[in-house]
C-alpha cells in the first residue's frame, strides 16, 4: 500500500493496527472488516499484519486479548478481595457490562473465532474458561455463605453473558423499534440497575436481598 507511514516505534505500529480494528468494528457495529481497511485507517502497509500477528486471524486474536485481558485480571481479582460475595458478585457483573460498552464487538468477535478449532481453543483457554471459572468461584462463594441460592454455574454464565451482551448486539433493534440511536452512558447505567435487580432478586436468600 503506497503512500502509508510507518511509526518508527514498533510497539506503535501494532497499537495502531489494534486500535484501527477496534474502532472500525465500534463505528460500524460489524465485525466483518478487511485488511485494506484497517491498513488505511492506521495509515500503515497491511503487509505488518502479516508481520506482527501472523495474519487477520491473528489480528483479531490479539485484539480480544488486549481488550479482555485487563478486565479479567480485574474480575479474577474480585475472588479474594475483602467483599461480601453480593457485592462482588455485582462488581463482576457492572465489570462485563462495562466492557461491551467500550467494546461492543467482543462477544461476537469471540464467537466468531470460537468456530475455528485453533482459534476457538486459544479463545477457550485465555478468555471464556478463566471467565467461568471466575463466576463459578464468585456463585459458589454466595451459596456457601447462605446468600445466593444454588445455580448451575454453567447456566449462570450464559445468562449473565447474553443479557450483558445484548444490548449492545441489539443496536438495530434499539434504533428502529425504540428510535434509540445511541447507547449513551445513561442508558449503560439504567441497563446495569434493571439487570442487576433482575438477576439478583432471582438467585438471592431472602438475607441477602438489599435495598
């Protein structure tokens, strides 16, 4: 591709392939985009691709990696915090939210690789078995101190994922049946709060429900 630059910073040049696919992904709320594309928003030969993650595959592998890997680290840390395992359980849940917001591509960029058996086992591993192993750990730490009722903590990982992702899968749906165009920080919260007392009112003791 003539005509692009290329920043002297290596570390800057693969920043800025991630960067341009994430925010290429957030502006068209797809995330069928091409090489071409991402070469031109980050101004740089799309033969660094190839050179810093082996190819698009690679590419997208390192993008969930880098926008889930400091959210897990948070969530993975929420186990051992000094919390009552409500609490935690609702810091886990704003911290999902949270992340599609940012980034309403990732679930479904997760799915996509999930169908390739070399991707979906690296996926498994680095992302989706840490982040039910959390849950579960988060789930079982409410049964046992007579909080939260028992729940398949495989079912709950579904649940909590979808309603999270939802929303922001659902864009379409927000713009031509409510005439919502944007998901603004607003509605975030409000999701967050009704999600919330969904969720917990259906699993919690009656000790441990909360105002």
């Amino acid at each position: 591709m003539m005509g692009l630059t290329s920043p002297a910073d290596p570390l800057t040049s693969r920043a800025a392939l991630l960067k341009a696919a994430s925010d290429l992904m957030i502006e068209r709320g797809v995330i069928d985009i091409s090489l071409s594309e991402i070469g031109r928003r980050a101004r740089l030969n799309t033969a660094l691709v190839k050179y810093y993650f082996g190819g698009k595959s690679g590419l997208m592998l390192a993008l969930v990696r880098d926008v889930l890997g400091q959210a897990l680290v948070q969530m993975q840390g929420l186990v051992t915090m000094d919390l009552d395992p409500v609490t935690k359980l609702k810091l886990h849940i704003k911290g999902v939210i949270n992340v599609y917001f940012r980034y309403p591509y990732v679930n479904r960029l997760i799915h996509a690789m999930l169908l390739d058996p070399v991707l979906g086992e690296e996926v498994a591993k680095t992302i989706s078995r840490p982040l039910a192993e959390t849950q579960r750990r988060l789930v079982e730490d409410g049964v046992r101190a007579g909080l939260l009722k028992p729940i398949d903590p495989m079912l709950f990982y579904f649940i909590i994922l979808g309603a999270c992702d939802h929303l922001f899968f659902s864009q379409h749906a927000l713009r031509h049946a409510f005439g919502v165009h944007e998901i603004d920080d607003q509605l975030r919260r409000d999701y967050t709060d009704t999600l919330l007392d969904m969720v917990l009112n259906g699993i919690l003791l009656p000790q441990g429900k909360t105002g």
